[in-house]
C-alpha cells in the first residue's frame, strides 16, 4: 500500500518537573531533507536523533520541534524558609526600630529579603549533570511522533492508492478500445496501398520485388501489437508494485516513464486519427498518475 510523503506527527509528556512536545511534520522532497530544533540539554543528542528519523521516515523533507519547559510549581516548592533565621532577623529589627522610633510596617517584608532567609532546594553535582528529561524518555516521545506521522501517511496513502489505481484503469479502457479499431486501422492501410498499386503498377519502371520489400517494411513500422503487448504488462507491473509493502514511489516513477514510452510510441506509429485521439486520453490520464507520484514515499 503506498504511503503519503506528507503528514504530521505529535507525542506530549508532562510531569511535575517538565513538559515537553515533539511534532514532526513531513512534506514533499526528493530525498530527506531535515531541519531540527532542539533545547540546549539536547544540543548534544542531535546526531542521533537525525539518525532515527533517516532511518525511520527515508523519505521528505522533515521538520522536527521539540518544546521543552520546566514546572515553575516544582521550582518553587523545592524553596524553603529559614524560620530559625527569620526570628532572628525580626527581632533583631524590631529593637532597632524601637531604638529610633521608626515603623514597623514592612518590617516582615523587610526580613524576607534578608540574606539566606528563603532556602533554595539542595542540588547536588549529580543533579547538575542530569538533564531536565531523561535521554529513553526523548527516545519513547521522538518513536511515539514518529508513529503518529506514519499512521498520517498510511491513511493518506490509502486514498492515493484508490485514485492512482483508477487512472491505470483507464488507461486500460483505452487500450482495450485501441486494440478494438485496431483491425480497422489495419485493413485501411492495406486498401491504402492496394490503390495505390494499382495506380503504379501499369508504369514501366515498376519494380515488384522492391515495392513489395518497401511494403513490408512500412507495415511492420507501422505495427503496434508489440507496443500494445508491452504497455499492457507494464500497466500489469505498476499495479502490483503499488501493493508492496515498501516504499515504491521511485519504482513506480520508472514504471510510470516506461508506460509513458510504449504510449508515445503507439501515438508515433498509429497513424489513424481514432487511435490518436485515445493516445491523448491516455497521457492525460499518465500526466494525473505523475504528478500523485511526486508525493508517494
């Protein structure tokens, strides 16, 4: 089943520590094309994160964001007050307020900006060194968009297969109707040349044996039941490799380019106005199946 070069991907995690996002969306390139942007802790990571993206999404051009921020709540309640110290502060301003007769309005404000007085949580070295979001819980999050992006792409791609399939379809309805008026385009041409035998055969610088070598030659040029053969089976090969489970969209673009050739070549060689006129249909419906290419992974 083919697959959307398009999509988008999203996975959430929030803790009371941190928050953090990761979308991923996917437009349409010729090969992968990735542009990433990371917080600082992850700077680091950015090697392999592209290496499980390549090796995950193969195709596209890749936009990655992570949003990362920090809980303010756990921030805050990892500070403390020191109430032993604060006493002393209090008291020890309450005296000399008293001492100069000053107020004692903004005395409790006052002690609170005093030095040490609210205690930040302790941190170790071991702390400093950890990052905000363990590295396996980025991993899990980067699979879990990674996922969301796929399971847009695969259902995308299940409308483009309806819709690229039907255009072959048509394809073959036009063969079929060439193969049909074929016999008619045949046997004009013959009566073609028998007139005109019969109109150069009277003459006396006729030559039986080379007009008869000339005619072969012309008949065969203009005969497309090989032509037919081969763009039948390629219509045959396409098919089959839309249903692939792997990535076929430069396979199909090749199929698409042979397909496309054995058209010409029957357009080329036709000459009868009908017949033509179903060539045109059929690149036409060629032209549709091209451009749907340009966004199948």
């Amino acid at each position: 089943m083919l697959l959307s070069m398009t999509g988008f991907g999203t996975a959430h995690q929030e803790s009371e520590q941190y928050s953090i996002t990761i979308d991923i969306k996917s437009l349409n390139s010729k090969g992968l094309d990735l542009s990433v942007r990371l917080p600082r802790f992850l700077a680091d990571k950015e090697h392999e994160i592209r290496a499980i993206i390549g090796k995950s999404l193969i195709r596209g051009k890749i936009s990655l964001s992570v949003d990362y921020t920090s809980n303010s709540k756990a921030t805050k309640a990892a500070n403390s007050i020191n109430q032993e110290l604060l006493q002393h502060y209090y008291t020890e301003l309450e005296i000399a307020a008293d001492a100069v007769g000053a107020s004692k309005h903004d005395l409790f404000r006052l002690v609170l900006q005093m030095p040490e007085v609210i205690q930040q949580g302790a941190r170790t070295e071991e702390d400093d060194n950890q990052p905000p979001v363990p590295w396996e819980t980025v991993v899990g999050l980067l699979q879990e968009a990674i996922a969301d992006l796929n399971r847009f792409r695969s259902d995308e791609g299940k409308a483009l297969t309806t819709e690229i399939v039907s255009y072959i379809d048509r394809i073959r309805i036009f063969l079929a109707d060439i193969d049909k008026f074929d016999p008619a385009r045949v046997e004009h041409i013959r009566e073609r040349i028998r007139t005109h035998l019969s109109e150069i055969s009277g003459s006396e610088q006729f030559n039986q044996s080379r007009f008869e070598q000339e005619m072969i030659y012309f008949i065969e040029k203009l005969d497309i039941a090989e032509e037919k053969v081969r763009l039948i089976n390629h219509l045959h090969y396409f098919t089959e490799t839309v249903y692939l489970p792997e990535p076929t969209g430069k396979k199909l673009a090749f199929i698409s380019q042979e397909i496309g050739r054995e058209i010409n070549t029957i357009g080329s060689k036709a000459n009868d106005a009908t017949i033509q006129h179903l060539v045109v249909e059929m690149k036409e419906e060629l032209e549709k199946i091209k451009e749907q290419l340009n966004n199948i992974l």
